[in-house]
C-alpha cells in the first residue's frame, strides 16, 4: 500500500513538474512575443519586407501586407526566429532570424522567403511592371544629368505614392513623379537631391543648372526663362531646404565662405529667390488681414514655432538720424523639425515685418518684372528714397544663426558670420540702396539700436504697439537705459516687466545629470554629426565655474572672447548659450548608479518619464523639441567607471529615421585648473596667429 502512495505521489509531483515547465516556457514566449511586436521596431520588418519586394507594402507591389505569427517566435541558439504571413496568406510568408547587441537591440540578420513567394515576386507581368519603373527612372537620370544612386529614391516615391491610390493608377503615378522631378523642392525632387551621392558642390551646381541660373551685367541673378521652378509645394520649413543648407556647410565650410569661385557667388544671390518663394508661399496659402497674421497661421497650422531672438539692426536702416526700430524680424523655425540631428532647418528662413503694419519687408515688393519675364535690374531705374525695402529686405540664412538659442552646436558657431553676414558682393540695385540707408550701431556698442521685439515675442510686440506714437522716442531712450545698466536684452515686454515685477530666487537644483557636469567643473564636448561629418571634431572645452570654455575657433577667457563676435550678446549669455547646449538637453535625467553598474555602465531614460512637465513648454533646444515633436522618445547614457557620463545616444521614431544615434561624446582631459589653463592659452594663441595669417588657413583647407 505504501509503495502505490509513493508512486502516486511521484507521478502528481511529476505532473506538477511538467505543468510548472510548461506555464515558464508559455510565459517566458509571451514575454518574447510582446519583444518582437514592439512597435518601436517595426520598421525593421517593413526594411526587409522592402529590400525583397522594391514596391512592398504599396498597392502597386506583390506584398501588401503581413502578420506576425506568434506561435512561431521562438529562441534558438540566442536568436529569435519567426514567420511573417504575407497578405492573409500561410503558402506566402517570410522566415526571419533575429539578433540582439549588447543593449538588446533587435536587427536581421537572415531573412528567407517561402516558394510561393518567391514565385509571386518572379512573376512575368510584375517584373514587366519593374522594369517599367526602372527605365522611367534612368530616363530621369539622363535626362537631368542625375547618378545611379537617386534610383532607389524614385523607386521609394512610386513604392510611397502608390501606398496611396489604387494600382490601376500607376502610369498617371509615374507621370505625376516625372513632372515632380522637375520642380524644386518637390517630394521627388528632394528625394533625389537627398540621395544623390555627387559631391555637394556637382549637386549645388546642379540645382542652379536645373533652374537656368545666370548673373546679368548688374550682378543680379536671373532666371531661366525654360529652367525649371520652385515646387508650389515648397513651404519655409520644406526637408528641401535642410538638405540644401547642409551641402553648402559641407562645400563652403571655411572662413572665405562663399565667395571662393562662381558658384558660390550664385549661391548668395539665389537667396533672394528663397526669399521670395517663402513670402509667395505664405501670402498665397494663409488668410490674415496681414502677413504677420498669415505668418502666425501658418505656424499654428504646421505646429512650427517662431523664433524673434535674432537681431535686426541691419533691417532698420534709415537716411537720416535713427529714432527707434521700425522692424522686427522672424525666423523659423526656431529649432528644427527635420531629421534628429545633422540635418538642421533653424532659422533658415527669415521674415522682416513692419512693426506698425504687420507687412513684409522685402526687396520683391520693390523691383519690377520686365516684359520679358526678367526682373528689372537696373540701379538706375530705382530710387533712392524708395528703397527702404531693398535696403532692409530679408535673406534666408545658410549659417546657423543663434539670437537666444541653445540648439547651435559648436562645429557651426560661426557658419552664420561667413555664410551670411560676409558674403560676396549683392545686386547693383541693393548696393546703392546699403550706401545710402545706414544701418544703426547696437546699443551695448555705443549705439542707439535694440531690437523691440525679442524674447518675449509678440507679448514685446503688443507692449510696444501700445505705446502712443508721441511717446515712444522718450520710452524708447528709457528702454536703451535700462539695458546700458542692466546688460539685459530680452525684448520689451520684459523691460516693463522687470522694472515693476521683481522676479523670484534661484530654484533649488536637483542631482540630475546636467547636475553631474557642473560639479566636475571640467569637461568637453563633442558633436557626434560633426565627427560624422568632418571624421573628426576638436569640440568644445568648458570651465564652468570660471565661465571660460575654448573649441571650433573660439574662446572666451577672463570676459573676452577670441575669434568671433557677441552680436548683441553679452559675454555671459555667449557663455550660458554654448553651456547650455549640452546641460539643457541633460536636465532632470536621474543618475541612478547601482541601474548604470548593473548595465554595462549604461543607463535607457524614457523621456516621457521624466521630461512629461516639459511638454507643450517652449524651447530654446533642439533635443528638446525633438521630445515635445514626439521624434525622440530615449536617451541612453554610457559612463566610465566614475559614472562620468562619457557618450549620450538618442532613439528616434520620426519620419526620417528609426532606431539609435549618438548625440555626443564627452571626455575629461582637464585634470585641475592649471591643464585647462594651459591648454586654453594654447589655443587662444592658435586663433589669434590664424586671425594674422589668414592666408594659411586658407592654404590648410583648401
């Protein structure tokens, strides 16, 4: 009897045993499944979905569709393998095999079709049907004198736009991307610029060569009367126009700017054209009783914020003895909205407004179109006295300009002064209106300009208007006053503001990353697209207690700074601009040490975890924008073994990009005061010999 008890009760503990194995192994596949349908990785599925069927996933490709099988995730040999079902079918499916790095991401590394697909794919009509699309693209290539590379962007426009129509719609497709191809800043047209691999300067010359390009006898830029145009599509903040400002970085990035050969020099006067297709764009798209207000529509239409920190004492010229700012200038956007970094749109297109009208300010209100179809351009047939507009008109920026923002990156601090501010000769006409109206000298200079409307935007616009015509020269000479005693140049809204409403105590700190630079006190930062760039980055060195830092041909020690200049800046807020554009992007990001030991010493922030109160706030930075945009959901920091953060990733879920990128690199060369001492002097000798040798660092580029 005891002997059947015994075996009784090993079998239930067998049982027992088995069922136990089998609720783990079903859970531990739960947790594998919920991994693998993560839709933060979804796009690896759609990349191999598409390098096997070029139009997958439109409705002009065999795959339309697909399921994840669950039932077929499983872990063999530390890498995942599932199947994807092909358009609700089991015969069509795809076998992929998965593996993670050291931080768990997931990538393919094998992915094999089943013989039914693979016979849909070789299907005769379909690949008919490819070759189709092939030969209209080298058609395009040939014809606009493009490379091979922009091929599979034209197959990615069919794949993109038949994602959205019906399959019997492709030829009319085709035709529709032929004629897209030859409008600038198109869909299609920014996609080939975008891929192109021609050095930027053949793919600069290109665009001047599509559009017909020609520099008449009085130095203005004319256009082809057959050349092709702007898209009517191609708004201010359009992907064209980043990628347009990076290839002119990236060709034009010395000193010398873009003045060293023809195209170059075309290059600035085709601004102007920017310009001018920027404010057709806004007065055709938007309603508004001016075009401030349509401006200010269009920005809440597409979500883009206005940045009004930039000065403008160049668009308030006079000819006579100046009284106070008439203009206020916008750029936009104020940080960027294109890809997480690299590629940056700020403050690329600019508007001047009148003040008192809401009207642009710019030259095209001015200049006359001959019967030919030609702009008029001749400095004799304008008038001195009419050329307000000309001399104050607005000028989309190569360069980044910084105004008030954090989001410049120290490779760039002067690409704004040498691509923008130094430029080649402009137009006869604005020649002789620049001689004549006189731009005022800024305030902190010993002048009598500051910018009305600043940081506080249209609050100092509104402020300002309210002040009675009769009034607002003796406010105004108040207004200078205040910022000679105060070194304040926030706008004037704030000069009210600060002078009845004293502002509160600093907020206690709390132990954050940003927390951790500031008590090392000594560190460097490198850009990570700099380096991707250039190969290589010498970044930028700070001393944050003595406010002193040195890097990208600039330094500022002991309240002076070497190898550029402050604007309307003061030294300190140069200073806090530059420290910012690390320490904003790191604020409130716990450093919990026992996490970071315990990950190879690294640590995964979920932003939306800790930067929720920073939603819907505005913002100086682009890291930040980029989290308010919903393009960058992590960050991931990499420490030494002193929890000294030394590389700082973000992963991005945007339009243009998926997965992880590096941001910065940071690193502690400075052991004491002394090292940071010795070495900024060092490098403060360096820009002062340059700045007595121009011409050598001109030899070293070139």
């Amino acid at each position: 009897m005891k002997k059947v008890i015994l075996q009784y009760l090993a079998s239930a503990l067998t049982v027992i045993l088995i069922l136990g194995l089998v609720v783990s192994n079903r859970q531990r596949n739960q947790s594998l499944v919920k991994k693998v349908k993560d839709p933060e990785i979804s796009y690896i599925y759609q990349d191999s979905l598409e390098n096997l069927d070029k139009l997958a996933l439109s409705h002009a490709g065999v795959i339309q569709s697909y399921q994840l099988d669950d039932l077929s995730v499983r872990k063999e040999d530390g890498k995942i393998r599932l199947v994807l079902h092909v358009n609700h079918s089991y015969d069509m499916q795809l076998n992929l095999v998965l593996k993670a790095d050291i931080y768990g991401d997931l990538s393919v590394v094998q992915a094999t079709p089943s013989k039914a697909l693979k016979l849909a794919l070789e299907d005769e009509s379909y690949q008919k049907q490819l070759a189709l699309i092939s030969q209209k693209a080298d058609a395009i290539m040939a014809r606009d004198h493009w490379d091979p590379a922009i091929k599979p962007a034209y197959v990615a426009q069919v794949r993109s736009k038949m994602k959205k129509t019906s399959p019997t719609q492709l030829d009319k497709v085709l035709q529709n991307i032929d004629q897209e191809s030859k409008e600038i800043g198109s869909d299609t047209y920014t996609a080939f610029f975008q891929a192109s691999q021609l050095s930027n300067h053949d793919k600069l010359d290109l665009v001047m060569t599509h559009m017909q390009v020609y520099v008449d006898k009085y130095q203005f830029l004319q256009l082809g009367k057959s050349g092709y145009k702007f898209s009517k599509k191609l708004e201010p903040t359009s992907p064209f126009y980043s990628y347009f400002r990076e290839a002119i970085i990236e060709t034009y990035h010395t000193d010398l700017g873009l003045g060293i050969d023809d195209l170059g020099i075309k290059l600035h006067l085709f601004r102007s054209w920017i310009d001018k297709q920027s404010m057709d764009y806004i007065r055709t798209n938007y309603k508004g009783k001016t075009d401030l207000d349509k401006l200010l529509a269009y920005s809440k239409d597409k979500k883009i914020k206005l940045d009004y920190t930039t000065g403008a004492s160049y668009h308030n010229r006079s000819l006579g003895d100046f009284t106070y700012p008439q203009n206020m200038k916008i750029q936009l956007p104020q940080t960027s909205v294109m890809d997480p970094y690299g590629v940056s749109n700020s403050r690329f297109i600019e508007f001047i407004v009148n003040i008192d009208t809401g009207k642009f300010v710019s030259e095209w209100n001015v200049y006359k179109t001959k019967k030919d179809g030609s702009i008029d351009s001749n400095p004799k047939h304008y008038k001195i006295e009419d050329g307000s507009d000309i001399a104050d008109t607005d000028s989309a920026n190569y360069g980044l300009s910084k105004g008030l923002n954090t989001d410049l990156p120290a490779y760039l601090n002067n690409s704004h002064t040498y691509l923008d501010v130094r430029h080649p000769a402009d137009n006869a006409i604005r020649r002789k209106m620049v001689r004549k109206w006189q731009n005022p000298k800024n305030v902190l200079n010993g002048g009598r300009y500051a910018d009305i409307v600043k940081k506080g935007g249209l609050k100092d616009l509104e402020t300002w208007r309210q002040v009675k015509t009769e009034d607002r020269l003796q406010v105004y000479n108040a207004y200078l006053d205040y910022i000679r005693s105060n070194f304040v140049l926030n706008g004037f809204d704030s000069f009210y503001q600060e002078s009845y409403k004293p502002q509160g105590g600093d907020k206690k700190k709390n132990e954050t990353l940003d927390n951790v630079f500031i008590a090392k006190n000594f560190y460097r930062v490198r850009d990570a697209y700099a380096i991707k760039l250039y190969r290589q980055d010498e970044g930028m060195s700070f001393d944050v207690a003595g406010q002193r830092l040195f890097g990208s041909n600039i330094a500022i020690k002991d309240g002076i700074l070497y190898g550029s200049s402050l604007g309307d800046l003061t030294i300190e807020a140069y200073f806090q601009g530059e420290l910012s554009y690390l320490l904003v992007a790191t604020q409130k990001l716990p450093v919990d040490k026992n996490r970071i030991k315990s990950n190879h010493y690294s640590q995964d922030i979920t932003l939306k975890k800790v930067w929720s109160s920073l939603e819907g706030q505005g913002s100086f930075n682009s890291i930040i924008t980029q989290f308010q945009d919903k393009d960058l959901l992590k960050l991931r920091i990499s420490y030494n073994k002193d929890f000294l953060p030394t590389k700082i990733q973000g992963f991005y879920n945007s339009q243009t990009f998926n997965g992880w990128r590096d941001l910065f690199y940071i690193d502690y060369p400075y052991r004491d005061q002394e090292a940071f001492n010795q070495a900024q002097d060092a490098y403060i000798e360096r820009i002062q010999y340059m700045e007595a040798h121009p011409e050598e660092e001109a030899g070293e580029c070139g």
